[in-house]
C-alpha cells in the first residue's frame, strides 16, 4: 500500500509481481533492421542502478537521468486489459514494462518520490501506450490503455539496488 509520510515523500512496500527485461529494442528498429530479434524475458530479480537503469534492459544505456530508466504497470491494468479484451493467458512480457505490481495506485507518485525494497524512485510521467499494443494484443488496446493510466508509470532510480519478486504466483 502506498502511504504519504510527513516530509511529503511517499513510502510503499507493493508485491512485485512480475520483473521483465529486454536486451534490444524489438519494435522501434533502423530502417531494413529486421524486428522481434531481443524479445523480453521474465526474471526473479533485478539490478538497478542510480540514475541509468536495469543491468541488462534496453534502455540501460541511454544517457543519465533519462526518463524512462524503469516503468511500472499495475497487475490490475493487465488483468483488466486481459478482459476487455477475451486474452486471459496474455502474458505480461508483452506490455514491455518493467515491473508489474500490486498495490500501488500510480497516477499519484508522478513527481513523488517512493521506495520498493529499499530502492528508492521518482515518478516522472505516463507510460503512454504505442501504436505497438494494437498490433501484440489487438486492435483498440492503445486506446483502451491510454484510459485510466492503465499504460503504467515511468520513474527514475534515485539510488542503487536490488529488486526481487515478492508473491508466490507470477504472471504468465
């Protein structure tokens, strides 16, 4: 559960549910680049590290403080994408984001700063949704992504450390 702590900061202890990484980018590829070569990999646990990103994720290097290090997507959005659209086995590596949660409410820690296991984030934005979720899941999910913040969050890592699944039943 999130809380709100008196120096205005906010303090959690979520379930991670699910970690997911991807070495390359699959979709937004260079011109007669061929797609799909990296996909996304399901993991226990993961390194990170202040001000750069996941050991071992895409977007590791791109330039410090970039605002996309980590995105966090509710397992509810997932299981209500899941119904709206009849994909009951839809499985969580294809949103393409990091950390899939329980028991956080994200639209509120955009430009807060929150902690999950020790490791410190701050909220910068929306993951919006792409084009890419009509085409992996099926026509109209961007649109229904866009809709109640259900495309997740994106932070950055305020400090290094480890993050691991915390709930026994993970996600296919």
């Amino acid at each position: 559960m999130v809380q709100s702590r008196s120096d205005g900061e906010v303090a959690c202890e979520p379930s991670v549910i699910d970690i997911v990484v991807s070495p390359g980018h699959d979709y937004w590829v260079q011109k007669d680049e061929p797609a799909m070569q990296h996909g996304a990999r399901v993991v226990r646990r993961a390194e990170l590290v202040a001000g750069r990103g996941i050991l071992g994720d895409r977007y590791f290097g791109k330039p410090a403080n970039h605002k996309g290090q980590i995105t966090f997507i509710t397992l509810d959005a997932i299981e209500q994408i899941r119904r709206r659209f009849d994909l009951p086995d839809l499985p969580v590596a294809v949103f393409r984001r990091n950390v899939i949660v329980s028991g956080m409410h994200l639209p509120e820690l955009v430009g807060t700063r929150f902690c999950i296991q020790g490791v410190e984030f701050e909220g910068v934005q929306e993951c919006k949704p792409c084009r890419w979720m009509d085409r992996v899941i099926a026509d109209g999910a961007q649109e229904f992504m866009k809709a109640e913040f259900r495309g997740g969050l994106r932070a950055r890592i305020l400090n290094d450390g480890v993050i691991e699944c915390t709930a026994d039943v993970h996600e296919p």
